[in-house]
C-alpha cells in the first residue's frame, strides 16, 4: 500500500478512553477482593504497536476535565508514547460524565472469561468531529493511516456520525482508512438498521477491513462459511472464499483480513489468520497459543497488521507480524501490547521461547 510520505502522523485512532478493573490471580469477580486497574481502549490498544516501535500514533478522544482518571488515563498513554487530542469537558456534577469501567474476569482453565461494562455517563459516547483541528491534522500535518473500530463507531448515534465524518475527512486528504468491524451484539440491540448503514458507508471508504469469524456476517452482511461441526483449520478456504465476497461488494478495499480463534480452553487458544491483498492470499493455519488474559488479542493483530503495512513490508511479512503481536497481546496483563523490539514479536511467530541473554 502507499501512504502520504509528507505525514507526520503513521496512524490516527479515535477512541473512547476508560478503565478496566481486573481481579487478580485469575479469580471471578464477586470473589475477589484484590483487583488492577488500568486505561484501556479498543483503538489505543491498537495503536500501542506502532507506538511501542517507533512510530508516531495519536489518540483523539475526550476527556474529563479534573477527573484523576483522567490524569491516569494521560498518564498511561504518555507512557505508552501515544500522543493525543481532545477536550476537557466539564463533568457537571457527580451524575455527570465520566469514564468507562470495563470489569473483566479474564477466566481460567475450564472457567470462561466474563466482561461486563459500565458505561453510563460515558463522556466518549458525545465525542464529535468539532473536537479536533481536523485542517490541521489530516491536511497540514498529515496521516498515513486513520483507524476505525467498530466499538467506537457502534458507541452512539454521535460517535456513528463521528466516524463517518472522519472517514470522509481523511479520504479527502489522502489517508488511507483501516476499519475493524469490531462487532457487539450489546451495541448494535435496538440499533440494527442504523448501524448496518454506518458500518456499509465507513467499509465503502475503507483500504483496509478487518474482522474476526462472524463480523463480516453480523456487522456487513456477508455470507460467511456454511458450519457443520468442522474445525477452524478445516475451513481456511471457506472463510478465503468469505473474503472474496467481501472484495467483491466493497472494492474500493486493498486488504481485507479475518482473524481465526477457536477457544480450547481459557489459556489455550488455537489462533489463525485469512487476509487478502490484491490478488495475493496469505493464510496462517490456527495454531496453539498460550494465553495469561485473551483481552485484546484481536487488537494487537490489527496493531501488527497495521504495523507492517506502514513499514511497506509485503503482505505475508505484515500477516505474520499481525498473527504474532496478537499472541503477544494475550500474554500480557494489559489489553496491549508494548513490546520491545520487533524481535520480541517475530520470536513467537517462529515458535521460540528460548530465554535472551
């Protein structure tokens, strides 16, 4: 893919900030008294790749003004090397806005993971393009990639209509649009024909659409592989066979990708990848991942992906990456993934754990 060479900014994430509240030792929630809290986000999660090798990434979002989670969620970012933009919006009281609380068992061995998520109040769910020097940023500075997610775009009618706009903006100056589906049945409930027509609008702008095993279905429509009890290994073709339906109704798409996860139990996944550039088909088999916590697996894919399109590596190379960060993001307590060098990431993809001395 080619991306603006001018852009001072490699990929551009609008996001909703929050919390994450996570028990410790792997116990449910209304078991434990012991919990660790950190920011989190979808879109940010993302972004954490790029930015945690070298390239520069911001966030666009709100926050809330004197909150001290709002402090700890700038803080984490800053930490992370994430830029970011956006107000500081009055809370207006103590039933005013805030940040969301994503409460999250993360499961083990037989026992699932459990999220819940509170996001009364959500001071994202008002974000709006007016928010931010949009001038400034796509045409005077410049983005290779803006990246959209299906949470942020699903969140409200405002945040729908945010994207949209974004979208529109950044295909006007150049930028090239990432679009993961990111569907939640919890989101789109009430909402299905609104949001069928959001989602359509931003994958019709879009170079890049992104989904796992049912989004293209449940967030496009598309007709996806025909279930009879087979193994996610045994339908890499169908879901091939997906993504060409795919390219057909959104051709104006270079790569579409699928992720591929089949739960063996709560730290042992089976983890794969389809992703089509082109006429070029790049398939990555479901192999056995360990897994500390399967939050933001998805994510990291997408953060590797991304990754490797920015670096002009080829499709195969920008895949593998992909598969890999997304087994490193399951290896971490947070949802992203910081890793230290690109090593770290090409290490899991060629299967070696060996400790570096």
């Amino acid at each position: 893919m080619q991306f603006r060479e001018d852009a001072q900014w490699s990929l551009v994430v609008p996001t909703s900030m929050g919390v994450r509240l996570t028990p410790d030792a792997g116990q449910s929630v209304h078991t434990s008294g012991r919990f660790m809290l950190e920011a989190t986000s979808a879109e940010s999660n993302v972004a954490s790749i790029s930015s945690s090798l070298g390239l520069p990434a911001k966030v666009l979002t709100r926050f809330v003004a004197g909150s001290p989670i709002s402090s700890l969620i700038k803080a984490n970012l800053r930490a992370r090397g994430l830029a970011y933009e956006g107000p500081d919006v009055p809370q207006g009281g103590a039933w005013g806005y805030r940040h969301q609380i994503n409460i999250a068992d993360s499961g083990y061995g037989n026992r699932g993971p459990r999220v819940w998520n509170d996001r009364a109040g959500e001071v994202g769910c008002t974000l709006a393009v007016a928010d931010f020097d949009t001038e400034r940023l796509f045409g005077a500075e410049g983005v290779s990639i803006l990246h959209l997610s299906g949470l942020i775009a699903a969140l409200s009618p405002q945040t729908s209509t945010l994207c949209i706009e974004l979208a529109r903006i950044a295909k006007a100056h150049g930028t090239a649009i990432s679009f993961d589906l990111n569907y939640r049945a919890s989101f789109w409930n009430g909402r299905e024909e609104e949001l069928r027509s959001a989602f359509g609008e931003i994958a019709s702008l879009a170079d890049i659409l992104i989904g796992n095993e049912e989004d293209y279905q449940l967030a496009l429509g598309i007709a996806g592989p025909e279930t009879g009890g087979e193994s996610l290994a045994e339908q890499l073709d169908a879901f091939a066979l997906m993504i060409d339906r795919v390219q057909v109704r959104y051709p104006g798409a270079q790569v579409f990708a699928n992720t591929l996860r089949e739960v063996l139990d709560a730290n042992r996944h089976l983890w794969g990848a389809v992703v089509r550039s082109g006429d070029k088909l790049c398939t990555v088999a479901p192999r056995e991942i360990g897994v500390l916590d399967r939050i933001g697996g998805g994510d990291g894919f997408v953060g590797g992906l991304l990754y490797g399109l920015l670096r002009g590596w080829s499709i195969e190379d920008a895949t593998h990456f992909g598969w890999a960060s997304g087994a490193y993001a399951v290896t971490c307590l947070t949802d992203y993934a910081s890793p230290a060098d690109e090593a770290a990431i090409w290490s899991i993809w060629e299967g070696n754990a060996r400790v570096v001395r």
